[in-house]
C-alpha cells in the first residue's frame, strides 16, 4: 500500500515538474521573442551564429544528403524495376526527399551537429557565471547570446534542408542515370510532372523552417537551463538531442497528417 | 575570424541555400512549365470517375496540357462534375471529347482529350458535351464472367 501511494506520488512529482518545465519553456520562447530586436538591429551577431550553426554543418549535410539519395536510388531502382518502372525512380527520389527525408534528416543532423554546440557554449557560459556577469554589466544575457543563436538556427535550418533535398535528388540521378542507365530524359519529366512547387517543395521549406525553430529553441533552451555544474551541462547537451529527435519526429508526423493526408 | 571573412561565408551560404531552393523549384518541381502560365477552366459530367484525382494530368495525343482542379459530386443530375484547368495556349473545340483513361494496367488515371471539329474554341466556363467514363474493371469481370456463363448454359437447354 505503502508503495503504491509512493508510487503515485512520484508520477505526480514528474507530472508537475514537467509542466513546471513547459510552462517555463514557454515564458522563456515569449522573452526570447522580446529581446530578439538586438538580434536583428546588431546584424553581425546573427551572422556569427549563421556561419557557427549554418557554415560549418554544409560539409556533413552535403554529404549526407549525397549518401542518403544515392541510397535511395539503389534500393528504389530495385524495388521499381520489379514493377516494370524503373523509369519513375525520379518521381520516388524527389518525392520522398523534398517532404519527408529532406527536413527530418537534415533537422535531425542538424540537431546533433548544431544544437549541441549551441547547448554547450550557453550551457558553459552560465557555469562559468558568465551570464550573470552580462547581467551585472546590464547587459541582457537572452538578448546578447539567446536571441542571435535562436535566429541564427531558424534562419540556417531551411537553408540547409533544401541544400539536403538537392544533393540528394543528385545523388539518385547519379546512381540512377549514371551508373544504372535509367533514361535520363525520363528522369527529370517523370519527376517534373510529379513534384508540385506549391504542394510538395513549398510543405518541405515549411516542414524545416518548423524544425529549425524547434531544434533552436530546445537547444537555447536546454543550455540556459542547464544545472550549472560540469554533470547538468552534460545532462542538458543529452537532453537536447534526445529532446530535439523526438520533437522533429512527433511533429513531422503532426505536419505530414495535416498536410499530405487524403490528397493523392 | 576576422568580420569580413565571416560575413563572406555566411553569404557563400545563403547563395548556396538558394541556389538549392531555386534547383528544387525549376529543375525537380514544375515551377515554370505549365503552373506558371494562364489557364483556363472547362466542366465535364461523367457518370463514374473511377480513382482520379485532383491534380491528376490532362492529356491530349499524350502530351500534358493541363490538370484536373476540383472534382465535385452534382446532386441533382447525380453524376460527378470534374474541372479541367487548362494551359491557356492550348485551345480546344467546343465537340472536344473527354474520356478517363488509365496509363498502363495499373498506373495513374488521367482525362484523355480527343479534338473534335467545331470551328468555335472551349473557353472558361464551357462544359464538355461528350465524355465517357472510367473503365471499372470489376464490372467489366463481371460482364465477362456472366456472359460466360450464359454462353455455358444455353447448350444444355
């Protein structure tokens, strides 16, 4: 009895503590909205954090996606020419690339490569009581360090998930028509006549500029919440990968249902 | 690292990004073929529409020269009303026939469009008067099987 009673109570500590967490999360995005004029009035902050964030993940983006479509492109020939339509592996390509792959993947990289570092570097400033001392200088820590990393991630996330779609889309064409012989020609119309700019391109730039925010938010949040000892900052870096995962798959899942569902 | 070389970077990068969304929109998407331009919209009745869908191409002689845009049920003839919009130029006669075909045994269903002869052209609004319907396949099995069957018994009388 003496247990259960315990047991409950602990699932209702957890359940506090996380709404606790949400709600503060929540209040925390609304001061970051605030104090995100400094970001955009000071520019240069921003495009720090565009090249820390942005720059430097072009390298494993650009070669994932190259791998990812190249993939793509083998196991989709196989499984097409079953069928007797090799000549569709285009549509296939673009199509799973451009929705679903592009943003999920690129976001996912991104999280890991990105949004960790961001999580780190804020997450040692404020170990270090580096914040406070903004703070004791009158210098607003969320407007001078939050903000321009939020942006920074929200503006590059996007980028990259079409730079990810794009690469990919080459990287099938090469297997396909490169090695695999499929009709170049074919190709490229099968796939023009398939792939809508509004319908399909457009809900993917959408799908990642929501991821971008997503894992920028998680990953500024985490560091600025993070225990300031040497074991929170490594909890709150974990946190945000696992978090930032998890968040990119519920909400393609979400963004999918209320995009693609019911139509062709 | 100094301001300058940063800013040069990150606009390699924004190139880059756009560069990307522009090879996505012109190259893999339809962004600039028959979306960009004008069209216009024709209504044909047809008494049963099989699975085509919004979307799905119009084709005349086997070339794409539009898309079906709405597809609606009409409750008082009870026939299903579908919308072609079509590339503005690309002009039809009014006697164009309309049938709904299916690309292969087991591809997509598209609005075929055969040419008639009348010397006035199809603009927005006109209906199609000719249109035949979807092949269903299960009625035509069933045709098939009960002919068979018939054919099978009338000996036996």
């Amino acid at each position: 009895m003496n247990g259960l009673l315990n047991f409950i109570r602990r699932l209702g500590a957890a359940a506090v503590e996380g709404v606790w967490r949400i709600g503060f999360a929540a209040r925390f995005f609304v001061l970051l909205l605030r104090h995100s004029g400094q970001s955009l009035t000071r520019i240069h902050l921003t495009v720090r954090e565009i090249y820390f964030s942005g720059v430097l993940s072009l390298l494993i983006i650009v070669v994932s996606g190259l791998f990812v479509g190249m993939v793509l492109g083998l196991q989709g020939y196989e499984t097409l020419q079953r069928y007797g339509s090799g000549d569709a592996l285009g549509v296939l390509v673009s199509l799973s690339l451009t929705r679903e792959l592009g943003p999920v993947v690129a976001g996912l990289l991104f999280a890991s490569r990105a949004g960790l570092a961001v999580t780190a570097e804020i997450g040692l400033m404020k170990t270090t009581e580096q914040l406070d001392a903004m703070d004791m200088m009158a210098v607003n820590p969320i407007a001078r360090v939050v903000a321009p990393r939020f942006w920074g991630g929200v503006i590059s996330m996007p980028l990259l998930a079409a730079l990810f779609s794009a690469m990919g889309v080459l990287g099938g064409w090469l297997i396909g028509v490169v090695f695999i012989g499929v009709d170049n020609g074919a190709f490229w119309s099968q796939m023009q006549a398939a792939v809508d700019f509004r319908f399909d391109i457009m809900n993917g730039v959408i799908k990642s500029f929501v991821f971008g925010a997503t894992v920028a938010l998680i990953a500024v949040f985490e560091g600025y919440d993070c225990t300031p000892t040497a074991e929170g900052l490594s909890r709150a870096i974990t946190r945000t990968v696992v978090t930032s995962a998890l968040a990119i798959l519920a909400l393609d899942f979400v963004l999918t249902s209320l995009m693609f569902r019911g139509q062709s | 690292m100094r301001r300058t070389t940063l800013d040069l970077w990150v606009g390699f990068f924004v190139i880059i990004g756009m560069a990307a969304l522009i090879f996505l929109a012109f190259k893999v998407g339809n962004l600039g073929a028959a979306n960009g331009g004008e069209t216009y919209v024709v209504n044909g009745q047809f008494d049963n529409i099989g699975g085509l869908k919004v979307r799905a191409p119009v084709k005349s002689a086997g070339v794409v020269v539009g898309r079906v845009k709405e597809i609606r049920f009409d409750p008082t003839t009870y026939r299903a009303v579908v919308a072609l919009s079509l590339d503005a130029s690309y002009k039809f006669p009014r006697d164009t026939i309309a049938t709904i075909l299916t690309s292969g045994l087991l591809g997509e269903q598209y609005v075929g469009l055969e040419p008639g002869g009348d010397e006035a052209m199809l603009q927005t609004g006109d209906a199609l008067q000719i249109t035949q319907s979807a092949v269903v396949l299960e009625k035509l099995i069933g045709q098939f099987m009960f002919d068979k069957a018939a054919e099978g018994s009338t000996p036996a009388n």
